[in-house]
C-alpha cells in the first residue's frame, strides 16, 4: 500500500488533522477535486482508526442509491466504516434514502463511523439548496479538503519514487531513475487530473520511455500548452534553490534542448551540464536517505 505522502506543508497540516479524526466517531467529509486521492485518503481514516480491525465497507453514489442495499452495506459495515463515495452526485430521492439509513443506524448498539468524499461542487450545491443543507452538515461534522497536486509540488519526488516503484513491480521491470529535467517538466505541469494524472503519465513514460525519465520523455506525455511563463519563488527561497528552479523550469520550456537553455539563460553549455549533473546527485542521494532503514 502507498504511504502518504505528507512533505509539503498543506498535507502536513491535513495529515495530522487526519490522525486526530480517526480517533472520533464524528461523520467525516474528504471533499477535494478529481484525482486529489479522496476514497484513499478516506480509507486511511479508517485504517488509523480504533475501529481498523473491523469492516470497511464501500457504497457509491454513481449507481442508485436504494436503501435497501445501503442498510444491507451499513449493516455489514458494523463497529467498523461506511464509506460513501462521490456524495455530489446524489439525486434528492438518494438524499433522502440516505438521511433514512443515518437515522437507522443511529438506533443501533454499533453503528458504523461514516465518511463520504465529494467534489468541492457540493458546497456551492449545499448553499443553493440544490443538495439537502441538514444532511451536508450531517455528514461534514468533520470536514477536510485535500489540496490539489498543485498546491503541494513539494510531494512530487516522493509521489514519484512511490508511484514508480508501484507501476515497475506491477510491470516487472525495474524503476528508472528520474532525471532532474523530468523532475523540472513534471513540476511545471498544472496537474489538472491531480494525483491519479501523475500516476497514469508516470506508467506511460515508464513503459515507453526505456532508461532514465528526462524532460523529453516526460514533456512528450504532457500538454504543450501548460508550459509556464514565469515561475513563482516563496519568499525565503535561497538563492541556490532559486538558481535551480529557475534552470529546470527553463529546460522544461526549451522541452529539454540543453542548447537552447544554456542560450535562454547566458551561460555555456558546460555550465549546465555542471548543474544538471549537481541536481541529479542532490536528486540521487535524497533517495537514498528516504530508502535507508532507521538506525537505533
């Protein structure tokens, strides 16, 4: 199973949010865009929670929410977890079915923990009356919204190291290394499919592309209209850092022709070889720390 991924400062803050959750019984909403690892994220709760050792049972909302079948699933579903995904797309009759199947459990001696995911839409249509408002706030007595893939770049190695290593066993084949440049033109993607468009990019290079992941292979799955015009350094960004994100983000513009970057940025060719070749030592031996055991 995928660990998750918490470098970033956002899912730092949702992941220690997490863990205090999944010591409640309180109704949990993991509300977040398409591909943002809702249902994952969901069934962590559960499995971080004292109820782990117990059933964690799955209902969509994609099909016709009956509420014969979702007392059947909370029955199974008992001491343990309902997990109710896609809840936006409930019509009112499955709206009601549900606010019917709550109010049963909640008779009962070991009622299940419920969680639901959704897209951010069903607050727009909670607040518009379009989806009942006493059941959104039935359901999102807890609530937490994952950040988009965007909003936390600083997970991107490690999702990538992970997401690899997932796709080379599966494959059978061995996990390429990921060359700086592909780090850069991954980086400077706007990820509009979040996690799940990474992991599906990630197994086409890994397949098509033999050998090491560079920004060419990377930049030959993606769309060209993505590539940004400027780059945005936070405050409190050394120079270093920012030296460095400024030669991969304009190696990924020049879609990997080192000549044309080394033109673009006023320096030899030489010179970039040097830092490329820096970056991907840095690149290399940060592996490697996070695949060391723990001494002591």
């Amino acid at each position: 199973m995928i660990a998750i991924v918490a470098n970033s400062a956002k899912m730092g803050l949702l992941l220690r949010h997490m863990r205090a959750t999944a010591q409640s019984d309180k109704p949990t909403l993991m509300i977040g865009a398409s591909g943002s690892g809702r249902s994952f994220l969901g069934k962590r709760i559960h499995e971080m929670s004292p109820r782990k050792d117990k059933p964690l049972v799955e209902v969509s909302c994609l099909e016709p929410l009956l509420s014969e079948r979702l007392v059947a699933s909370a029955e199974h579903a008992r001491g343990g977890t309902l997990l109710v995904t896609d809840l936006d797309r409930l019509d009112e009759q499955g709206q009601r079915e549900l606010r019917y199947v709550l109010a049963k459990c909640s008779e009962w001696d070991r009622p299940p923990r419920l969680v639901t995911t959704a897209l951010p839409e069903l607050e727009v249509l909670a607040k518009k009356r379009l989806f009942m408002r006493s059941l959104y706030d039935q359901v999102a007595v807890l609530r937490h919204p994952i950040p988009s893939l965007r909003e936390r770049l600083d997970d991107l190695p490690e999702l990538c190291r992970l997401l690899l290593a997932e796709h080379s066993h599966t494959e059978g084949r061995a996990a390429p290394a990921l060359l700086p440049e592909g780090l850069a033109a991954l980086r400077s993607y706007a990820w509009p499919g979040n996690v799940r468009e990474l992991s599906n990019i990630l197994l086409q290079v890994l397949l098509w592309s033999p050998g090491p992941i560079d920004g060419e292979a990377v930049t030959a799955q993606l769309s060209a209209d993505t590539t940004p015009e400027e780059i945005h350094l936070p405050i409190g960004t050394s120079l270093a850092e920012a030296e460095q994100a400024l030669i991969l983000a304009t190696l990924h513009a020049s879609r990997g022709n080192k000549q044309s970057t080394a033109n673009r940025l006023g320096i030899t060719r030489r010179t970039l070889y040097q830092k490329l070749a820096r970056y991907e030592l840095g690149l290399s031996q940060a592996s490697r720390r996070k695949l060391a055991p723990a001494s002591g």
